[in-house]
C-alpha cells in the first residue's frame, strides 16, 4: 500500500494536485486495500482516510488499523460534500 499511495503522489504532485479523492471502489482499492462502498481521500502529506457509511464502518475501521489512516463514519452522503 505504501507504494501505491507514494505512486499516487508522485502522480498528484506532476499535475500539481494537492488531494486526490476517489468514489469507485476499484480505485479506492487501489488506494486503502478497502473494497465496499466509501470514500478514499489522500492528502499530499501521505495522510490517507476512509470516509464510511455505517453499515461499512466495522470493515473499514479493520482496514484502517492495518493500513495506519483515518477513518471517518457518515450516515450515507447527505449533506456531506455540500458546497457553501
């Protein structure tokens, strides 16, 4: 996993990204080893987080531990990533 995610900054800073943020599971695989329904989020400083929906969050939090990132619980998307 750290490779991946040391790739995937590589790639973030040569498109001067500051965060990459993924909703498919496939690429949210690729970033935390998580499959299931959630948010992958990787922040320049190689912090990566899992924001889960509370039926997810018990197999989330298991792969957090592993992986050392952060794991947020969210009762599906409502109002989550409303714009100001």
């Amino acid at each position: 996993m750290k490779v991946r995610r040391k790739n995937l900054l590589k790639f973030a800073r040569k498109i001067d990204c500051d965060t990459l943020v993924t909703f498919e599971p496939e690429n949210l695989f690729y970033l935390t080893g998580f499959w299931g329904e959630a948010i992958g989020i990787l922040e320049k400083g190689g912090n990566t987080t899992i924001i889960a929906p509370e039926l997810e969050v018990g197999r989330a939090k298991e792969r957090v531990q592993k992986l050392q990132c952060n794991y947020w619980r969210k009762r599906r998307w409502v109002n989550f990533l409303a714009s100001n």
